[in-house]
C-alpha cells in the first residue's frame, strides 16, 4: 500500500517569498493533517481536515498560512510571504477516521529553509 | 506548564541495557496516548499505543498512570537499531488532534 506522498522534499527560500507544498494522503483515509516541526521540537499540528472540511486551524497562522483540500483528496499548504522563523519541516499525515485513537501516518516530509 | 512534557535527553547506553524514558502530560481529558519513533531526518512513525492497563510488544513495555498523567515507555535489550528519537504523544480530544512532546534521543553504543 502506497504511503503518503509528499513534494517538493526540499525547498529553499529568500524572506518575503513565497512557497507552497503539496501532500497526497494514504487512499482512503478521510483525515489529513499538516504538521510544522521546528529543528529539537516535536510536530506541531497546524490543520486538521476531515474530507474537504476544516476541523481544526486554530494553530495556523492564518496572516500569512493557507491550505486546502478541496476535493477531499489532496492537500496545499501555502506560506505568503515567508519569514525566518518558518524554517522547518513541514509534515503531512493521514488517518482512517480522524478518530482520537486512529493511528497516523506521516509523509517524508518538506524541508523548507528560508533565507 | 507545557501540554507534554518529556524527559530531556540524550540517553547513551549500551547495547543490551534497559532503558526507560517517561513523560507527563496537562490535560486531564485525554484519552489517547502513544509513543512515535523518528529516526534522524526521518518522518515519525508509531511505536505503540499505550492503554491503562499496560502492554507490551516485544522488547518494549508502555505504562499509563492517569491519575498521575505519567506515560512511560521501557526498552529492553538495547539494539543499535533502537538508536531514535523518542515522541510521547497524547490527544487533546476526540478528533485526533495530537500534541507531541521534544523527543528523547536515544543512542545505543557497542
């Protein structure tokens, strides 16, 4: 069974640009989440979809953090204009049902640098 | 106080030691809690699930204390494939939100 993609793996940056990356979830799987994990840190949740709705945004920047899913498939998650701080790996990862005790299964990952 | 707290690392041991990491967590309505294993550069995958009861899956042994809000995690008979950065990770509700904590980076040694 083929995991979750992710693209581009790594993508470097000037400030003030802007970047947008892109996640295909395991087939199947109704939730999809996108994580930021900064270099010593654990993930931190940024978006919770459940299809093509929003669950849960409350850490997503919104002033300058987009995403979407709109066919309840696929996702982008877009940062406009970029700045220092978002130096991270930013994480993609899907599960079954959204449920609490549903496993989750993260992508390789995109590895943004901003300069 | 931090939501999941762990404790700071590295842990260097050698194999064939047993070593235990622990954790705490804030919320008391949590009802799901797991270990994820990252290797270097690597995305997290899930180690195990930690039930009320405890359980154990080969070499490695997870406990719950939810009146202390204390997860922990036992590894027995260190491999050199054990060597990993360690994710205590607790949901913050019903919809699968997860709150991961730093990580503990294990390395086994010859």
């Amino acid at each position: 069974e083929a995991g979750v993609a992710q693209s581009p793996r790594y993508k470097i940056i000037e400030k003030r640009q802007s970047v947008a990356f892109w996640c295909n979830p395991i087939s199947g799987h109704a939730t999809l989440y996108w994580y930021q994990q900064i270099l010593g840190q654990g993930p931190k949740l940024l978006i919770q979809f459940q299809n093509n709705g929003v669950v849960d945004d409350s850490q997503l920047p919104k002033d300058r953090f987009s995403a979407e899913r709109l066919k309840g498939v696929d996702s982008t998650l877009k940062i406009q204009p970029a700045k220092l701080e978002d130096s991270a790996v930013y994480l993609c990862a899907s599960s079954l049902n959204g449920l609490a005790a549903d496993t989750q299964y993260f992508g390789p990952g995109t590895r943004l640098t901003v300069l | 106080r931090k939501e999941v707290e762990q404790d700071p690392g590295p842990f260097n041991v050698p194999e064939g030691a047993t070593v235990a990491f622990n954790c705490t967590y804030s919320n008391s309505a949590s009802q799901s809690f797991f270990w994820y294993r990252q290797d270097c550069r690597k995305e997290p995958k899930l180690l195990m699930s930690v039930y009320s009861s405890g359980n154990e899956d080969g070499r490695f042994t997870a406990q719950l204390n939810r009146a202390s809000q204390y997860i922990s995690l036992l590894i027995r008979d260190s491999k050199l494939s054990d060597s990993a950065t360690y994710l205590c990770v607790v949901n913050r509700g019903s919809q699968g939100n997860l709150i991961f904590g730093k990580g503990t980076k294990l390395s086994v040694k010859p």
